[in-house]
C-alpha cells in the first residue's frame, strides 16, 4: 500500500525571500512545494503540476495575480484548486475582485508563520470558503505604532525677526515685521529673549495660562530689543513675576533704562503701574540654571555691551545671537579665513561657546554690498555669517534681524544665495530664514 500524497502547493511569488520563507513554513508542517516566479509560470505549473492549493501574489511580472485566478477557473472550471490570494496590496477592490474570481481567502502580507497555516489548514480541514475579508489594523493592536509628543524636548518659538524698527505691509507678510524676540519652552518653563515688538505677541500667548515667574534675557538695550516691554501684557498683572537679565551698561544701570523708556514724555503709562513683580539683574559669571535649561552668554561685537544667550536642555543646545558684527570689516572671500585666521582669533570665545550648537540663530543683516557702507554699524555682512557658521559647526542656522528695507522677496533671494555660499564652503546647507511665529523642537 502505497503512502497518501502529500498535499501540494504552488506558491507563486515573484519574491525570493518570501517565497523561501513559505516554502520553509509549509515544509516543515508536511507539504509539498511547487514555485513559480511569474502568473505565466503559475499557469504552466497548474497544468502540470496539478496543485490542491494555489497561494497565489497579485503583483506579478507578465500576468497579473487577478488574471491568473480569472485563467485557472476557466481552465477547470469543476476541479480548479483552491486559491489563496496572498497580497500586499489588500485594498477592498482587491480582496472583492478575488473573492469574485473565486479565491477561497486573502492573505495580508506581511504575515506570521502561524497566519499562514491557520489558512492553509483551515482550507484542508474543512474546504470551507471561508471568509475572504480585508485586515483591519485592529487585529493585531499591539503593532500599532503611535508616536506621541512627548514634553521632554524643549520648544522654542521667535516672535520678533525684524532688525532696528517694525516693519508692515504687504511686502512683509510672510517674514513678519516684529522686531526681536523670543522664547524657549520647556515644560512649565518659559525663558525668553529680547522684548523688541515681538513681545507684545508673546505676552498675549501667555494670558490663557497663570500668572508664573518669568525669566526675561536682553542681549543689549538697544531700541529694538526693548521697545516691546511696554506693551507686555504680563507686566500689568498682578501675580507675576519677572526677572530681567542684561549684561551691565556703563552710563546707566538695567532698571533706569526700562524705566527711562516709560518716562512721561514717551509713554502714558509709567513703570509704577506695572502691577507684576519686576526684579532687573544685571548678567554675573558665566550662566544660569533655569529648570531644567541652562542659560549661558558671551559677548558679541556690537556697540554697547551686548551678549548672546545659549540654552542647554540635556544634549541638546540652542543659541540666540541676533546682533553680532562678525569679522567687522572684512570684505574678502568666507573661504579665505581659515582656522588660524587672526581676524578669527577676535571671536575665539564666542566661536568656542557656539561650537556644535544644534539650533543657531544668528543674523546676517546686510547683503555684502550693503555691508560695504555700513562696516561698524555692528551687523555682519552675509558671506562673513557664512564664515561664523563654518567654522562653529552649528548644525542648523536660522537667520534673524532682518534688516527694515528686505521685503519677503528680496528675503527669498538671500536665502538662495546663503545657501549657495554654504555649499561653496562645504557647509551642510540646512538653513533657513526666521520669521514672526516660527516654531522649531530642540
Ligand atoms: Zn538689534
Ligand atoms: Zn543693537
């Protein structure tokens, strides 16, 4: 008495891998295995090879899965084996249109080994139709990959891009005109920078929450860093408290200034009707802890005592140099100044604190033939901001302080040419431009 044949397969699959790791499965629980790599060798095989069950691909070279299952009912219309159609593409026209055809059940790829026997012998055990349905990602939960925003990554948000004055209309729409500041979040932390117009926004952003400490770092008491400060919301509320840091002045001290600037003769409103608790502190060593964030300065090259801030959350680090005359007066190629260029060796501090930051905000006001007339005004010419970026290796710049005359379309063609200038230093050219209400995660 000979031994029963053992059930036989034909496992068309344009796929090696996969088709391997069918065979290997089905093998090892009993079954016979037939390929085919295409639906006209699927066809010649099912002649030939009379299979029980074909598992059958939709995606395959020279004859399409669904034409194939057309062709084997036609063939025997009585004795066609049974089909499993085992597709990636399981759309509903798919698995409708095999059920149709005849397919006794749709197999999603990718799939277990279990999946598979479960339908290969739920068609032996039973010859049952079965139910030819589409996956839902509900079956398996499990493997439903979620990402969440997680609050462990700082955010940092600009409200003011614009250098020197405000600016409106509709040339300016999309950089914005606000000028300088911004601030960093993290958690129920807020630090922030510069009280240029920008944050009269600011302020209006915090009114939905309770009144807290804010910290408020000035990089310098020029105009456009302070004219906001007035119309701060959270200054006339009581409740909150806010500490000003400012690197020391010599003519005059943090408080006089912020309380000149709300003199009568400016303002209707004076600082006594500030009803928040104001503390001004002038900047003493080298940083601050803040939470979680550390918030370090170095001095820039700008006339009157000026800083730039860095913020560090864990490994991650963002810096805030918004006025900064780098390389003040050269007027060369940015691929001339090399490591040990004496014109580098005057910011060797701040390229030191600002090397390897992820996130750099930094300006580059003039274009270079602007630059030409404005040398000493205390703002850096593009090429020589390409220079800054080089040699710090900030991983990613975004240019602030725009300068009052760039409207948004002259603004895109800066950004152009800095891009082209990054790429002819070897720069990785990821830079982008500030503007009013951009948001970026550290
Ligand atoms: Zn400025
Ligand atoms: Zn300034």
């Amino acid at each position: 008495m000979t031994a029963p044949r053992p059930r036989r397969i034909l496992v068309a699959e344009e796929s090696r891998t996969m088709a391997d790791f069918m065979s290997r499965v089905l093998e090892s629980a009993g079954f016979e295995i037939v390929l085919a790599r295409d639906g006209e060798e699927c066809l010649d095989q099912a002649r030939s090879a009379c299979p029980d069950l074909v598992i059958l691909d939709l995606m395959m070279p020279k004859i399409h899965g669904l034409d194939v299952l057309k062709q084997l009912q036609a063939d025997t219309p009585r004795s066609a084996p049974g089909v499993l159609v085992c597709s990636a593409k399981d759309f509903k026209t798919e698995v409708e249109q095999a059920r149709e055809l005849g397919a006794f059940s749709f197999l999603s790829k990718p799939f277990s080994p279990q999946e598979l026997l479960a339908q290969v012998e739920g068609f032996f055990s039973a010859k049952d139709p079965g139910r030819v349905h589409p996956p839902s990602p509900h079956d398996h939960p499990e493997r439903i990959f979620r990402p969440q925003l997680t609050a462990d990554r700082g955010v940092y948000r600009l409200w003011g891009t614009r250098g020197s004055i405000p600016v409106s209309g509709p040339g300016f729409v999309r950089h914005g005109g606000n000028t300088s500041s911004m601030e960093v979040g993290f958690q129920k932390d807020r630090i922030l920078f510069d009280a240029g117009s920008g944050i009269r926004d600011l302020g209006l952003s915090l009114l939905g929450g309770r009144p807290c400490h804010l910290h408020l770092f000035i990089t310098h008491t020029h105009w456009d860093h302070i004219q906001g400060f007035p119309f701060f919301a959270p200054a006339f509320i009581p409740g909150y408290e806010i500490t000003l840091y400012a690197p020391p002045n010599i003519d005059k001290d943090l408080e006089s200034i912020f309380r000149g600037q709300l003199d009568r003769a400016y303002f209707p409103v004076q600082m006594e009707d500030m009803q928040a608790h104001l503390e001004f502190k002038h900047l003493q060593g080298n940083s601050l802890e803040i939470g979680d964030c550390r918030v370090s300065w170095e001095y820039t090259l700008h006339p009157s005592p000026t800083v730039g801030y860095k913020v560090e959350l864990g490994e991650r680090s963002l810096a805030y140099v918004p006025d900064n005359e780098f390389l003040k007066g050269y007027l060369g190629s940015p691929a001339e100044i090399g490591r040990d260029s004496q014109l580098l060796a005057i910011h060797a501090r701040l390229i030191e604190f600002l090397t390897g930051v992820d996130v750099l905000i930094h300006e580059a006001q003039y274009t270079n033939d602007e630059y030409l007339k404005k040398i000493g005004w205390g703002h850096t010419s593009l090429s020589n901001a390409c220079a800054l970026i080089r040699h710090s290796g900030a991983r990613k710049w975004i240019v602030t302080h725009h300068d009052p005359i760039h409207d948004d379309e002259f603004l895109q063609r800066k950004l152009n040419l800095t891009q082209q200038l990054l790429c002819d230093l070897g720069c990785p050219p990821e830079v982008e431009h500030g503007h009013d209400g951009l948001v970026g995660y550290l």
